[in-house]
C-alpha cells in the first residue's frame, strides 16, 4: 500500500498516548470552538485560542514573530521540541496552526491523525488540569512566507493553466447560495467563488472517524478535478482555516511541491470591490 | 482517570440542515456538541447533568443559531 508522502508529519492517537511524557514532547490543542479544551484535554496538552494567540488581533494577519516566539516560550517549546498538534472539527485548526509554524520554520511539528474527536471516541485520557511548564527562549531561525498567497499573486495567476485553484469550502458557499457555513457569522458581501477555481470541500479528505483518507483515495479526489502535483495550486476558503486542513493535505500528505494557502480567502475576495465572481456549481 | 465515556455520535436533520450531535461524558457531567456535516462548523456546545439534558440544550441553541442564518442577498 501506498504511504503517505510525508508520513512523519502524521501521529496516531497510540503514538501521542505512548509519548505524551517525553520530555521533547508538547502537546498543543488548538480548536475551532475554543471552549472544548477546557471540558476535558489530552493531559499534558497546552490549550492555543486561535482568535487571540495564533493570528495578528490588531491588523488581520498571522501571528507575528515575536508572539509566536513567546507563545512558544510560554508553550514550554524549545526549537527542537517535537510538537504534536490536534484539535476539534477533524483538526481544522491544528492545521491552520502547523501553516504558521511551517512559514517559521519550526522543524519537527506534527498533526494527531483524527485530532480531538478521535481521542475522545477511543475513551483515552483527559483531564481538566492545566499543566505547569519551564518557559523557554525559543527563537525563531527562519520566516518564508512560500506557503501563502496574497491577493495579488492569485489575481496574477488566476487565469494561468500551470494554476489551480481550489475553494475547500462547502458546495452552498461555493455557488453563492450560502455567504458563510450555517451558525457562523457572515462576513462578506458578496456570494459565489473566484473564477476557474474548483470546489473540492475540505471534509473529503477525511474519514468518519476524523482521520486522513488513505493517499489512493486522496490523490483520486484531488487529481480527479485536475488538481495534479504539476500545478501550483492555492487553496482558499471563507478566513484561510480549512483551506490550511487541505494546504496541509496536499503539501504533505500528497507531496505536491508548490502549494500555497490564501489565508485572505472569501472575506477579502468576497467583500473587494471590483473583483471578479462567478457563482453556481 | 477521566475519560470520555458513552462516546456516541447521531446524525439528524435540523432546519433543514444535515448535522451531527455528539455527546459524551467526563467526570460528573454530559456535553454535548453539534456540527453541521457540511461544511463541519461547531454551531453548539453545552453541559448538563444527563445526556438527554445536554442535547436538548445544544439542539435549542443550535436551531437559534441556524434560524439567524442568511442566504446571498
């Protein structure tokens, strides 16, 4: 059977139970509703807010250098800590969360296969207790924005056949019929998705139970709508959340070589004026 | 040790919405937490002494949120 490309960046649930003493190891849980930590987490697992600690909350942007440095400080994560991410919704911001560290560099981080949802379902241990950790003085060596776009790279290359793009959120939101996934606050004006992009919904890349699909399955998902590992593929969504789940697929489940995530996604294309939109399926 | 204990997972309909309620139980209490299965958003989470408790709370506060839903305009 096929591996996967990058089989290292990938933990189970077994491995993250036989490791979550070591002492190179930390353990970060980073959800979407960011309430779910504190009923019950992996012990040991630090709990990030992605609202206030993993982006910019003064201008919209990721999260500085020098935050991050601290966060990882705080964190107990020194620059050869091998950190292991997860969190609720199929790891949709444990991904967004390895996006950030990937562009600064940090070396050995790795996403739980099937995140919270998975270590719950098996009835593994949580606790409520938050832990207690030796501050560190992590320094950041490197920052490469290479794994992100802006708006100006996809209106450069939007029309180009070498360019894939890849709108990962729902089919509703995609045709317009829908500005924002059902419950969430809309925060756009306008409806539909940018032109020539392909609507590959984030969640078929996983299964039931919250893992990845196997890579057969993946590629055939991926390829079958002419995303090939030739392309330069960006991937967006509605605030650059799930299309990272799907950066984080293609880049290193897949191994494509040139992938990158439009964090500005639907709310800053959807909200420009002027901007070309296409709607339907 | 706490863990989750009657880990359980059911799909319905709500306002027309395909969504998943999940509950389980830690320590003393119920939680329950409701997704729409696509495109996977949390919409609810709450806690109550019983399952039966916490569900109703999230099914109420999840319908809530999905009749302040809008479409395109």
């Amino acid at each position: 059977m096929q591996s996967y490309s990058n089989p290292e960046v990938l933990v189970s649930t077994e491995w993250v139970d036989l490791h979550r003493s070591d002492p190179n190891v930390v353990i970060a849980e980073v959800d979407v509703d960011t309430s779910a930590y504190s009923e019950g987490h992996i012990p040991g697992a630090v709990g990030w807010n992605w609202q206030t600690q993993l982006c910019d909350v003064v201008r919209r942007d990721i999260i500085s250098q020098s935050d991050l440095e601290r966060l990882m400080s705080n964190s107990g994560i020194g620059n050869t800590t091998t950190l292991i991410l997860y969190g609720d919704n199929n790891n949709w911001f444990a991904a967004w969360a390895f996006w950030q560290l990937k562009m600064y560099s940090h070396k050995d981080v790795r996403i739980m296969n099937g995140g919270r949802k998975r270590w719950l379902a098996e009835g593994r241990e949580v606790t409520r207790e938050l832990p207690a950790r030796t501050k560190s003085g992590y320094k950041v060596l490197k920052y490469d924005q290479m794994f992100r776009a802006f708006r100006r790279q996809v209106e450069d290359e939007m029309k180009s056949p070498q360019t894939a793009l890849v709108d990962v959120r729902s089919g509703d939101e995609y045709s317009g019929t829908l500005l924002a996934p059902p419950g969430l606050p809309e925060t756009c004006q306008r409806g539909g998705h940018i032109p020539g992009a392909k609507n590959i919904p984030w969640g078929l890349a996983c299964n039931e139970d919250g893992t990845f699909k196997s890579p057969q399955e993946l590629e055939a998902i991926y390829a079958g709508k002419g995303v090939t590992s030739d392309k330069s593929v960006i991937a967006y969504c509605r605030i650059g959340e799930r299309s990272s789940h799907t950066w984080f697929v293609l880049k290193y489940l897949l191994g494509y070589p040139n992938v990158r995530n439009y964090d500005g996604s639907w709310t800053e294309w959807g909200n420009l004026v002027g901007a070309p939109v296409e709607r339907g399926a | 040790m706490m863990r989750a204990d009657d880990y359980r997972v059911v799909k319905q309909e709500l306002a027309g919405l395909q969504v998943n309620v999940t509950s389980y139980k830690i320590g003393d209490s119920y939680h329950c937490h409701i997704d729409n299965i696509d495109p996977g958003a949390t919409i609810a989470r709450t806690e109550g002494l019983t399952r039966e408790e916490a569900e109703l709370a999230a099914l109420a506060r999840a319908l809530e949120r999905l009749k302040a839903r809008h479409g395109n305009r």
